[in-house]
C-alpha cells in the first residue's frame, strides 16, 4: 500500500528569494547595464528595500507558522494569563496587525487568547515587543534623530526619502514626545565617571527664551500678550517693550576640570602688546560635560537636577564646587539656598564677560570707541579687577568721572559700572581664580544654550508646544552628553515593562 503524500510546508523564506532573483535579474537585463552610477543606486535603493521589507514579512510569516504549530501540537495546553493575572482560556488564530518599520508596512499574524469580559493577550506581540502604535521602534528611533537636528518638516522628509512614505508629521513629533519620558529616570540610575579630589567640579546655569504658540505661554506672558493684541497692532515695539511671545527655558551645565593657573594678563592684553619672551598660559578645559534643560519644569527643578549630578560625582563634598552666574539675583539666590540644603560650600563667581563688557562702556564715557585710550583704560580696570582689586577700580573710575566732570548722559556708564562692581564684589575673588586654575567665565552653558536652543528652537518660524519642546530640549541634552545609544537600551527595556507587565507587577511602580 502506497503511503498518502504529506503536505509540504511552505517555504519560510521563498518570497525573498524571489525578490531577489528579480532584482538580479533586473540588473542582469540590457536597460541596466546602460544605466549612469546614480541610476543604478537609485535602482537598488528602490528595490533593495522592498527586498529588505519582504525579509522582514517573511520572518513574521515564519514566526506565525512555528507559533500554530507548536499551539496545535502540544500536548497540555499552556495556560496564557493577562497582565491582572486572570487565564485566557480560548485559543483563536490569524489575529492580524501591522507594524509599519524602517523598510515600509509588514503584517503581523499571531494567535489571541480570549476570555469572558477580558482583553485579548498575544504572546506573540511581547516576544516581538511590538509597540502599543502602528510604528517600530527602529522608526520611532530614526524620527528622534532627525527631528533633533532639523525642523519635522525636514525631519519628515529624510525619513521618506530612507523609508518611503511611513510616517505622518503629527505622528512624528508624536513619537519624539513620547521618545524622552524616561530621561529623568535614566539619569537618575546613571553612575558618572569618578575623579580625584582636586580636580574642581563646576556648575553653570543659564536662561533662554523659546518662541511658543500662545496656549503654552506662561500665564502673566500670555496676560501681556493678550493686552498687547487688544491695545491693536503697532508698527514696531516701544523702547524696552517686549513681544510677550517667548517661554524662558534653563539651562544648567556640570562638569570636571584640571586646574590651570593664570596671571591677569593671560586674560586681558596688556597695553603695548604682550611680550615674546611670556606666552599666554592655557586656560581650564571642560571634561566630562553635563547638560540637563528644560522649558517646563520651573529653575529651581533645573538646578536641582544639576546639584544632583554634581553630587553624584562628589557625594562626600570633598572638591572645590564652582558655581559661574551671570548677575541675575534670582537665579543665584536659588543656587545658594539649594546649597545651603545639601551643606555645600560654594565659590561664586561672576562671569568675567559680564564684567568686561560694563568696564569696556565706562570706558567709552572717557575715550572715543576703538580709540588707543579706550582700550589701555580698560585693560588697566579689568587688570586691577582680576588682581583683586574690583573696589579700587570702581572706586577710581567715579574719581576720574567727578574730576573730568562728565556730562550725565556719560556719566551714567560709569555710575552703572561702578554699581555693577560694588555690588557683587563677595563674587570678584577673580585673584583666587586664577591661582587655584578655575575658570572665570560661563562660556560653556552659553554654548549650550547656543546649541540646546538656538541652533533648534529658535529656527526660523518654529512656534513651539510645550511638550514639543520640552522632549527636543531634553533629548537634544542628552545627545549632547553623548549618552543617547546607552539611553535608548534603557527606554527600550522600561516601555518593554510598560506595555507587557507579568501579571505579580501590577502592584509596583516600575523603577529605573
């Protein structure tokens, strides 16, 4: 007796095969081997995708097979519980949905366990930890990378122009919202490098406005604005108004420095030029740069999270802290109570910058703009300021002004200079600066501002939400800190948690 003949499975992957047949096949044809380069890439591009893309619905075809296999042929049913613990207890096949990835939309078919008055549950989709959206992770991935450095609308276009049309603009920055929820968490659990005690660690906070749509103004902005609008449109903005149309965003920088010892004159040029025999000495290099921001969260949440990671890298307070402000009272009144919570002893100091620019417009009161005499008068109070000797220069300058009776409209440089200096001469200990090698100026959270906001945020047109923003801003930090890849492990584990708990999680918090 001839047995029956047995029905052949299919095989797993003979629609790649023949994809790729068909393109070589294509390329082996006479129009192809007329084609320039650029043709020809633009060919395998084209096709190697779709290629790419049948690979991936054939492995999800193979998946689905092995999974009805291995449920028709088991011996004892496996019990399939949801994620409160209830069992499924009915068994139903070809449950399908799709997954739209990096190569274009493939079908996913799995089998769903049903119960009374229950939510299905597909243990297909955690093995594969399908997504709770239409759109892959790899996608989601892709979409944040792009939407950091350019507009969505730029974002948008690179992604069709690799993936073909996937991805909507709307779901885009959809995906790049829901991309930076795990960043506290993430920098919460993150251990910093350790260094020795005597390298100063150094904080640096900072402030920037970001252009938002006029629902994600803060409320006494957008109270302004509203006066503004009703008062009717105006021509241009009276002296000192503003446009109440932007939202303050901090920045706070952390970070390590070797220290580097310097004399006054590495800082300011000394009248009559430098002398060939003594070369400015270097200043102190940032390592180890932090940057956290954020539009949302109010400064005083941004400088915790700074004093945060400073204290992570000197938990038993053991170096010099070095905090750089930039004059403005309320952001350092914040700083110093946040250190007098933690017992931390701080060295303020104002950013020299600053310093030099009030120095450089009384000195303008005396001599002409880019004159000779306006620069030796200079140099010589920013030389005696960073000597230690900030009261004396301010006290010469009102001096020089009484005895050259200055009219009051140049007078008033000099009064404002000499005001700005008496006023914060507990944050002039320029001299101590620089011979312990501190730095002396807050260039590196302006970068960051520079980088974090303006080179994104401040785009031309951009009007931001405040979620938008917020989830740009903070992940464009974390690139910055060059901690994105290691953070993408992490979110990629906690929404894995988010989207398929076991079934003894539902009464705990996850935690980082």
């Amino acid at each position: 007796m001839e047995p029956y003949d047995a029905l052949l499975e299919p095989e797993g992957y003979a629609a790649s095969r023949d994809a790729f047949e068909r393109l070589v096949s294509t390329l082996a044809d006479a129009p192809a081997r007329n084609m320039a380069h650029d043709e020809l890439e633009g060919l395998l591009e084209q096709q190697g995708r779709e290629l790419l893309r049948q690979l991936m619905q054939d492995h999800l075809d193979l998946r689905a097979r092995t999974e009805e296999t291995a449920a028709r042929i088991s011996v004892e049913r496996p019990v399939v519980r949801g994620p409160e613990g209830r069992p499924r207890t009915w068994r139903e096949s070809n449950h399908p949905r799709w997954l739209t990835c990096v190569f274009g939309p493939v079908r996913v078919n799995r089998i769903a366990y049903r119960g009374r008055g229950v939510s299905n549950v597909h243990p297909a989709d955690e093995a594969l930890s399908l997504p709770a959206g239409r759109h892959s992770r790899g996608l989601a991935r892709l979409a944040v990378l792009e939407a950091v450095r350019g507009s969505f609308d730029q974002a948008q276009a690179a992604i069709e122009r690799r993936c073909g049309r996937v991805l909507g603009k709307r779901r885009l920055e959809e995906l790049v919202i829901a991309a930076a929820v795990d960043i506290a968490a993430y920098y919460a659990m993150k251990i910093p490098t350790p260094c020795t005690r005597e390298m100063p660690l150094v904080l640096q906070v900072d402030g920037k406005g970001v252009v938002m749509r006029p629902e994600a103004l803060r409320e006494a902005t957008r109270r302004a604005a509203a006066k503004t609008a009703a008062a009717g449109r105006r021509g241009r903005l009276a002296p000192g108004e503003k446009p109440n149309r932007k939202r303050m965003a901090t920045v706070a920088c952390v970070f390590d420095t070797a220290p580097a010892p310097r004399r006054p004159h590495d800082i300011v040029h000394p009248p009559g030029g430098r002398s060939e025999s003594r070369t400015p000495r270097p200043g102190p290099k940032a390592e180890r740069k932090w940057c956290t921001a954020s539009v949302i969260r109010p400064p005083e949440q941004v400088i915790t999270d700074a004093f945060d990671q400073a204290q992570a890298r000197d938990p038993q307070h053991l170096r010099d802290w070095i905090v750089l402000v930039d004059g403005a009272r309320h952001q350092l009144d914040l700083i110093q109570d946040e250190a007098s919570r933690r017992g931390i002893r701080l060295h303020v100091l104002l950013d020299f910058v600053h310093v030099a620019e009030y120095c450089w417009t009384a000195a303008h009161a005396f001599h002409p703009p880019g004159s000779r005499e306006a620069e030796t008068w200079a140099a010589d109070k920013l030389t005696a300021i960073l000597a230690g000797h900030a009261d004396r220069a301010a006290a010469e300058m009102t001096a020089q002004a009484a005895a050259e009776q200055l009219p009051a409209t140049r007078r008033e440089a000099v009064t404002t200079c000499h005001r700005y200096l008496t006023g914060h001469l507990d944050q002039l200990h320029y001299d101590t600066a620089l011979a312990a090698g501190w730095p002396i100026a807050t260039g590196a959270v302006e970068g960051a501002c520079r980088h974090l906001i303006a080179d994104r945020l401040d785009i031309t047109g951009a009007r931001w939400g405040l979620d938008g923003a917020e989830a740009v801003l903070r992940l464009r930090a974390l690139i910055t800190n060059g901690d994105f890849e290691d953070y993408w492990i992490f979110h990629t584990a906690r929404e894995h948690q988010r989207l398929y708990p076991s079934p003894d999680q539902q009464n705990y918090s996850l935690t980082a």
